[in-house]
C-alpha cells in the first residue's frame, strides 16, 4: 500500500470520527438548537444560581421545549440585582405569560440542576411575546423542597422549635438530676457539709442491707428467729381458740339480752298491774276518808271507839291479874280447891 493511500485512510477516518463527535454533541448536547428556529426570553433570578450552564434543556410538563443560551448579569453596575438566564424556546411552543422557571440542584450535590417551566395561572390566555423581550421569573428549587413539601417543612421546623424550648425547658431539670445522682460521700452528709442525694441515700441502704446480712447470717439468730416463728405459731392457734370462745360467749351474751328483754317485758307488765292496783288502794283511801264503806264507818264512829278503848282497859286488867296468878303458882302460893 503506497503512502498516499495510507493517508487518505487515515483522513477518512479522522473526518468520520469528526462527525460522529460533532452528531453526538447535538444530540446529547443540546446541539440541536443551531437547526431550528427559536425565539429568546428572559429568566430573573433573584438569587445565587449554580449549575446552569449553556445548552441545557428546558423543560414544560416533562416536554423539552428549548434549551439555555447563557447567564447574565441582569445590570452589569448592579451586580447585586441577580442574574438573568437567556433560553432558546422553540418557536412551534408558545408560553404562557404566567410561566415561572424552577431550577432544581441535584439531591446529591453534584450534576446539572433540572430547568423546568412551571405555568402557574393555566386559565390565563396571555402569551409571551415572541421578539425577544418576553421576560418571566425563576427560582431556585432547595433541594429539600424536592424531598418534602412546603407545609411538612413548616411542621419539621415548628417540630424541631418545639424540641428545642422542651430541651431548654429541660435543662434545670437535667442540672438537678445531676445533682441528685452525683457522688456523695455519707460522713459529709452527717457532717452537714452537702445535702444528701440519691448516692448518699444508696450508700446508707447498702450498709442497712449488709447488717442485715450479718444479723441473718448469725446461726444464733437463725435459730432464735426460728423459735419466734414457734412462738408466733402458738400464739396464733391460741387467738383462734379465743376468737372461738368468744364467739361462744357472744352467743351465750345474745341469749342473756333475750332473757332480759323477756324479763324486762314481764317487769313491764308488773308495773301496769302495780299501778292498778295502787290505783285501787289510792281510791279506797279517799272513801275511807269520806267515811264509805264498812271500814269508813268503822274509822269514823265515836262510840265504837270508845268501847275499844274501855275493852282495851278490861283485857290489860285481866292481863294483869293473870300474870299475878302465875306469879303466885311460880311460889307455890297459889292453892286449887275442889269443889
């Protein structure tokens, strides 16, 4: 193969190899602008811009509809105003005057941002104009508005304020606790030198529990408490046999309150008939004292009086001789004749 023929192989291939790269350039480059007829508008961004460079693609409702032709300032002597990105839009797609470019930065911090045109009044029938002035806003999307949405980014945020009063409302809390567990030693705690807290109070519980220990371990007291045990078993069958007699004798004290109320009843009923009976007599009083009756009469009658009295004379003379007599008879004075 001569020279000349090698290097017309060697051309051919390097130009083949130019089209291809030059293909995929429009192709994934964004390159396919410089072949169709489009019109310029004008994003305003208010604030820091990154990642957008020329020839990235536009999107509407996911549809690719131009791409980016560069980033301006929007006033070169105003710097701080923002800047402006410029984008071809294809002629064959005209935009609503309502439209809003959002540019949304890669979640994971590295790639091109995503540019989408976002039409926020669709019931508006105003377009852009399509000589070059047409002018919209844009924003910048954060990349934790991708994740969530406004309103649970409000909650997060009022969440995380809530959290962080509870924490500062928690840290005297969390002092005192400090204090209450800090270590501690008992003998300056008896020593009035620092409070006592919760070690101070473990160290005193854990040497009450080793007395104990030792108290219990002593084969002396074990057996000692054994024979309370005893004892205390006694006394308790003992208390059984109590509380039997003295249900027995609340028994026995029940029917003694039956008797005395049997009693009680019958002396009742004495009483009426006492009553009546002094009623009676209290009657009979009042006609004896009205001179009724035989025993009225005979309270009442002079002369019947008077032959009591003189027969009480003659019975206490006849008494008196009587007793002479046996006073005779006594000294053998006293002689019987026969007739």
């Amino acid at each position: 193969m001569t020279e000349s023929r090698q290097n017309m192989i060697v051309g051919v291939f390097a130009l083949t190899s130019v089209l291809v790269l030059v293909v995929m350039i429009f192709m994934f480059g964004g390159g396919s602008g410089l072949f169709t007829d489009t019109y310029n508008i004008e994003v305003y961004f208010k604030t820091a811009l990154h990642g957008v460079q020329e020839g990235q693609g536009v999107t509407l409702y996911g549809k690719r509809i131009g791409e980016t032709k560069g980033v301006e300032f929007i006033n070169e002597d105003r710097m701080q105003d923002g800047v402006k990105v410029i984008v071809a839009v294809e002629s064959q797609y005209e935009l609503p005057a309502s439209s809003v470019m959002k540019v949304a930065s890669s979640i994971m911090g590295f790639g091109r941002p995503n540019i989408e045109i976002e039409v926020t009044q669709p019931d508006d029938p105003a377009k852009l104009p399509r000589d070059g002035t047409g002018t919209i806003n844009g924003m910048v999307v954060h990349p934790l508005d991708q994740v969530l949405p406004p309103h649970m980014q409000t909650t997060l945020e009022t969440a995380a304020e809530e959290f962080a009063s509870l924490a500062a409302a928690l840290t005297p809390v969390s002092e005192n606790l400090n204090r209450l567990l800090e270590s501690r030693d008992v003998e300056d705690v008896d020593l009035d030198k620092v409070s006592a807290n919760l070690d101070s109070s473990i160290q005193r519980l854990d040497t009450v529990l080793k007395n104990i220990n030792v108290i219990i371990g002593d084969p002396q007291n074990v057996e000692n408490f054994a024979e309370v045990l005893a004892n205390a078993r006694e006394f308790t069958e003992r208390g059984i046999d109590v509380a039997d007699n003295f249900a027995q004798l609340s028994a026995d004290g029940q029917e003694t309150v039956a008797h005395m109320n049997d009693l009680l009843t019958r002396l009742s009923m004495t009483a009426d008939d006492m009553s009546s009976v002094l009623k009676n007599l209290d009657r009979t009083i009042v006609q004896i004292n009205e001179g009724k009756g035989t025993a009225g009469l005979f309270l009442h009658d002079n002369r019947l009086y008077e032959e009591m009295v003189l027969t009480a004379r003659r019975m206490s003379k006849t008494l008196d001789d009587f007793r002479e007599v046996l006073d005779m008879a006594k000294r053998g004075e006293l002689r019987i004749k026969a007739f």
